[in-house]
C-alpha cells in the first residue's frame, strides 16, 4: 500500500471518533456505561447526517487491550467501504491494535494526503501510564513527512495533547 494515501475528490469529510474504550465483551460497562454500544451510537448518529470519505480512530480505542475489542471496530467500520485511519491512545496495545486493524481499508500510524492538506497520524503511546508522549521516533517521523511533502496545510492527528493545557490530569 502507498503510506500516504491520496484522495482526489476536493473537499474532504472527516469523521473522527476518540476514545470508544471498547472490551472484549461488548456488554462490558466503563464508569457505568456500555462501551460498545456508545460507540456504535456515536457512529450511527454521524452517518444518518452525511457519508464521510475518511474516518480517523484517534486512539483509546480498546479499554482491555484485547483482540476482541478491536475485531468490534472492524465489524462495525469494514461494511462501510471507508478508509480508516488509526493511532492509539494510552489504553491501546499498538501491536495488537495494528495486527487487528490492518488491510486495504484500514491505516495504522499512516499519514493521509489530501490535495494541499498533509494529515501525519502520530503515536503518543507511552505505555499504560495515564499519559503520553511524542518520542524521538515519532517526531523524527513527523519532520520526514513535513520535508517530503509539498502540502500547503498540516494538521497533525494524536491522542494526546501535545502542549499543557492547564489540567493537573491531563498535563
């Protein structure tokens, strides 16, 4: 697969979901509510308004790490025939997470290129610490794609903010 996907039409439509917090049980409950069926709540309501031609899973996507959570994802999303973009979040397992969520239609840690828009998918996993961080690595990756790339317009995709935002949990 080309690791920046194009698409020609002009304008682009982006769904973006955060945070599903999704188990292998999909009756599971987190602070007292049914991840799964949350998550599949949020994502009908967004698709009765229009069709996005991309979605971006910006990460915390399963609260277990398990392989199950992710398959819930791919259930939910693959019958849409719609490009998904992935990173994970500090309750991820990124390998796991890329394993399950991978093929033609699925995008791990990939940027997306659209006419003069770079979108760069960053990973600020940091292990399961609550927070996260923006490593060498990624912010290696990240000037590697600025350089080669000719887009007018970044808008950098991750889990976690990347400034303080004057939160004592967040920051």
């Amino acid at each position: 697969l080309n690791p920046q996907m194009t698409i020609a039409r002009p304008v682009l439509d982006i769904l973006q979901l955060t945070d599903p917090h999704l188990f292998a049980d999909p009756e599971t409950r987190l602070k007292g509510v049914e991840t799964a069926s949350s998550f599949r709540r949020a994502l009908d309501h967004a698709l009765a308004a229009w069709n996005p031609d991309v979605i971006l899973l910006t990460g915390d996507l399963s609260e277990d790490r398990s392989p199950e959570a992710y398959l819930q994802l791919r259930k939910a999303l693959e019958p849409l025939q719609i490009p998904v973009y992935c990173i994970p979040g500090n309750h991820d397992d990124p390998e796991i997470l890329a394993r399950e969520l991978r093929g033609r239609q699925f995008h791990y840690c990939r940027p997306l290129r659209h006419q003069n828009w770079l979108l760069p998918m960053l990973n600020t996993w940091d292990g399961d610490r609550g927070g996260g961080r923006l490593g060498e690595d990624e912010l290696d990756k990240l000037s590697g794609q600025l350089a080669s790339s000719d887009a007018e317009h970044v808008l950098v995709c991750l889990h976690h903010q990347p400034v303080p935002v004057g939160s004592a949990w967040l920051d």
